[in-house]
C-alpha cells in the first residue's frame, strides 16, 4: 500500500527563526567582512542557548573556526597566540567529526576521515597540535581554511528546511556488521601469525633432529641453538597480545596432540599402547616441545592452557577418540607433576638434571577449586588419576573421608579401579553405592527417626516443645537456649560452660551511659529506717558527716551503663 502524497513527513525542531535567517547565517559566516562575521557569531550563540547541549557537531565546529579567522583578522594576537587557538578548533573538529564513526573497537582516524573525504594531512596537522611541534601559522591558517570548505560543501549545502542532515552518524546495523567483519578479520590474522609461528618452529626442531642418529642423541636432545632463540622471542611477543588464539592453535592435531606421522619422526612408537589411566608423555615428544613451553612459562598462560585442556577433554566426552584424549590428559599431568616438590637433592648436578625435562621448576599458586570443579566436569578415563594429582597438590586439602569419597564417585563414573593408597582388605569392604541403595538407606533413616519419635514419653516430647517454642521466642537476640545436659550444680552462680575468667567477657557490644546524678533515687528510702522500739532519726557514731552538697559532687562523676 503506497502512502498518500499529502502524508507529512515528521517535523523537527530547529533553534533558527526561518529559512531566510539560516540563509543569512550562513551568507555571513563565509563573508569577507568581519562585522558580518561577528554578527553571525551572535546568532549561533542564540541558536546554542535555545539548543542547550544539542547543537549540531557542524554549526559548533564551524563557530570555532570561524571565530579564530575574526580573531586573526582584527590583529589583537600574535602569532603563537593564533597557533594556539586554530590548534584547538583543528583538534575539536576531528575529535567530534569522527566520534559518532568509532565503534566498540577503536579505529584508526586515517580510514574514518578516508570515508568522510577529509584530506589526510588534516590528520597529520591535527597530530602535530597534539603530540610534536606545533605548525607553523601558515599552516594552521591553511587547515582552517580546508576544514571550513568542507564543512560548507558536506553540511551547510546539504540542508533542506532547515533540518540538519544525520550525515555523521552510521546505523546501528552497518557499525554493527562492520565491527563484526572488523573482529573476524582480525581473528583470521591472528590465527594465520599463530600457526605460522608454530610450523617454523616445528621446522626448525625436525632440522636440529636430522642431525641425531642414534636413539641415545635422541633422549638427550639438547636446548635450541641460538637461530632459535629469534623465534621462540617472537612466539612469546605474540602470546602477550592474543595468549587465547595461541593455545588454541597448540592444541590443534599436529602440535601438542601428535599424529601419528609426527611421533614416527621424533622416535616414538605409534603401535606402543600407553597406559590411559595413568598418562604420561614420551620423553622425546616432551623434549620437542620443552624449548616453546618453557619461553611461555607463566601463570596467566599456564591457568590458561590447563583452563582450555579440560575443555577440550570435555567436548571430547561423547566421541571415541583415545589417541586425543590420552595426549591432553597427559599434558594436564605434566603441568600438574611440574608443580609437585618432594624430591630432595644432594647435589646441584642431580637438581639440575631434574629439573631438565620441567616445563617450569618453581612452584606456582594455581587455581585449585577451578581446576577441581573442571577435571570432574570433563569425565574420561584418565580423570581419577588426575582427580588425585589435585587433591595431593592443594595447598588446603579436603578433609580424608571427603577425598575418598570423591575419588571412589569419580571410579564408579568413569568404570576404572579405584587405586586409593590402603590396605587390600579396606579398600574390598568399601560399599558401592547406587541410587536404590541410597535410597533405600534414607527410607531407613526416616523409619528409625520415627519409631525414636514414638518411644519418647509425654512429657520428654512436651519438654521438647517448650524449648522450641523458648529458642524461638530469642531468635535474634544474643540468648538462646541450652538443650544438652549440663551439671549445673558445678558452676557457681551467673557463669556458664565454656565462660572465660576474663571479666571484660562480660562486656556487651552496645551500652548508653548514665550519671548516678540523673538516675531517680528515694531519699526517704535510703535513710536509716525505724524499727520499732529505736530511735533511727540521729547518728551517734563519731566523724565527718557528708552534706547534701558532698553526695551530690560525687553523684556527679559517676556513671552507670
């Protein structure tokens, strides 16, 4: 359905009178005469106090730059004076031209004025304001002039009614797929540099291989030359950048999991059935890639590369593949063995050699609990014996029956035999428990709960109720009430079990003070009382009698809490 021609298009407020007045500002503002200049000044100023702070980008810049030109021309400043002030108009134009373009992801001002047809030395002037020397006058005057051509031919030219055109905005739509489009390119270079880096080195490790013969060479294969060193420097200045898209590149088949064309290269045995419950790496392979991982020894990117390990044995847990599954498993248990210490030396010659095959030799404060709740969510064959390399490290253990209890859930889970350290016997008598079981087990709970209910006389159960309805009539308060059965005829009066001789335990958090002298008391009370048959009405008794006066000085200065 086509609309009719008579539809209105929606209306817009303006701080202009009419068409002619937005006409003459403009005639003015690029005149010649500085009077017609300044008069122009004056009805912008209006237009901005009508507007308050939404005044179009381009009527304020061209107000700047304009007032610099009327400022220049009337000779009341000189010439660093002038520099000064064409300097911050030059700068406040680019900075609020190109603000509405910037996305999520900061841009370079070059592309952003490339796609708004400014000239590009206007960048560079606008750098040199803010950064390095500032330009000469000439130059200043000459990017003054540029900038306000523009803005007549871009802005000023294209209005229609007087309503300003949305030329410096982008939709939401096109920022938001070019900043996508921004994102995933720059996502391809990164993982383009990783892979890159990671066959140069692998190239580089098989050359240094070519050159040992022997199996012997092998297992001892030294450190990386220095036409390496050139390298690993490169790969460590990358994985400061994008740490994330080089460990996800290191666990791609053919770096950290090996094919099996790469361990036939490095010596290995591809047909050599490893254990899967207890995984460890060959030491060649080890070796291979000691040289990168020892460069990249951090904290950050060691949590990181155990962080995605886990996830990766974790999409893993549904398909069938045990080659990949046994070489993540065993670098989580090279890193977690890197940061084990019982060993004690006798020489820096056996420390030496120990700690040759290290990924990292000083012990590092990993994140147990996370570590912990991931190997449990990434279940394979391999996560008991990683399970308990966790639960040995951490620095504050659960408690023995709660870590055998894991372990044993975690062998049922996983149909692998639980290799607890204990006797045979112990271990045999352990219970495995199934849903029904522990089902079963509550149901019997719940019966015996009940028949202990039915065997308490009346007035055991009638006690019972008057202390529940004592704790909570004090719920909240600092009292409560005590069910156990305690000999209170061993504490003397006004003290509990457990209470320390300390009087200050006594003391109570909260407390308002208050002079004896305010608190009401009996005079007549306080005296001497009558007894019949005496005369309590005169004091016999010899020395200093307190006046009125005395007692209440003394009153005074007392407090009560």
């Amino acid at each position: 359905m086509k609309k009719s021609s008579s539809e209105k298009k929606p209306s817009h407020v303006v701080a202009w009178l009419n068409k002619a007045e937005w006409d003459q500002v403009l005639e003015y503002l690029y005149s010649k005469d500085v009077a017609l200049q300044r008069f122009a000044l004056h009805r912008i100023s209006a237009w901005r106090a009508r507007y308050a702070h939404s005044t179009p980008v381009a009527v304020d810049c061209t107000a700047d730059l304009v007032r610099c030109q009327v400022l220049d021309r009337s000779g009341q400043l000189n010439g660093d004076d002038l520099v000064l002030l064409y300097g911050t108009a030059l700068v406040r134009f680019v900075n609020q031209i190109t603000e509405r373009q910037q996305g999520k992801v900061a841009r370079p001002l070059r592309r952003l004025v490339g796609k708004l047809n400014i000239p590009e030395w206007v960048v560079d002037l606008r750098h040199n304001f803010t950064h390095r020397k500032l330009p000469t006058l000439k130059w200043s005057r000459k990017g003054c002039k540029v900038v306000l051509e523009w803005l007549q031919q871009e802005f000023w030219s294209r209005q229609l009614g007087g309503c300003p055109e949305a030329w410096d905005s982008q939709s939401d739509d096109e920022e938001e797929a070019e900043l996508k489009l921004l994102t995933r390119q720059k996502q391809m270079e990164n993982y383009k540099t990783a892979r890159s880096l990671l066959v140069s080195y692998e190239q580089d490790r098989y050359q240094s291989l070519d050159g040992l013969q022997e199996d012997r060479e092998r297992s001892l294969w030294k450190t990386p030359l220095s036409d390496l060193s050139w390298l690993l420097g490169e790969i460590k200045q990358f994985a400061l950048e994008s740490s994330e898209m080089l460990v996800d590149v290191l666990l791609e088949d053919g770096f950290l999991v090996p094919t099996p064309e790469q361990l036939e290269t490095v010596g290995c045995d591809p047909s050599k059935n490893p254990n899967p419950t207890e995984p460890r790496l060959p030491q060649v392979f080890l070796r291979f890639w000691l040289p990168l991982l020892k460069v990249l020894n951090s904290l950050s990117f060691v949590h990181l590369l155990l962080e995605k390990l886990f996830a990766e044995l974790k999409l893993l847990a549904n398909e069938q593949n045990h080659h990949r599954t046994f070489y993540l498993s065993a670098w989580i248990s090279e890193l977690l063995l890197c940061n084990k210490f019982e060993f004690r030396f006798e020489t820096k010659v056996q420390k030496k050699a120990w700690a040759k095959d290290r990924i990292f030799v000083n012990r590092i404060q990993l994140r147990w609990h996370q570590l912990l709740s991931s190997c449990l969510d990434a279940p394979c064959i391999s996560t008991p014996h990683l399970l308990r390399l966790i639960l040995d490290d951490m620095e504050h253990p659960l408690p023995p029956e709660t870590r055998q209890n894991l372990l044993q859930l975690c062998s049922i889970y996983t149909q692998t035999a639980h290799t607890e350290s204990g006797p045979a016997q112990e271990r045999q008598q352990q219970p495995l428990y199934t849903l029904e079981s522990l089902h079963e087990k509550q149901i019997q709970l719940w019966r015996s709960a009940a028949s202990s209910d039915r065997t308490k006389t009346p007035q055991e159960l009638k006690r019972a109720e008057v202390l529940a309805e004592r704790a909570k009539a004090l719920r909240g308060s600092p009292w409560q009430v005590c069910s156990d059965n305690v000999p209170w005829k061993n504490f003397a009066l006004g003290k509990v079990p457990g209470q320390s001789d300390d009087p200050s335990c006594l003391m109570v958090e909260a407390y308002s003070p208050m002079t004896v002298f305010d608190q009401p008391v009996d005079l007549d009370s306080t005296g001497t009382q009558n007894v019949p048959g005496t005369s309590g009405s005169t004091r016999t008794a010899e020395g200093l009698l307190w006046s009125q006066s005395d007692v209440s000085r003394l009153k005074s200065g007392l407090k009560l809490f």
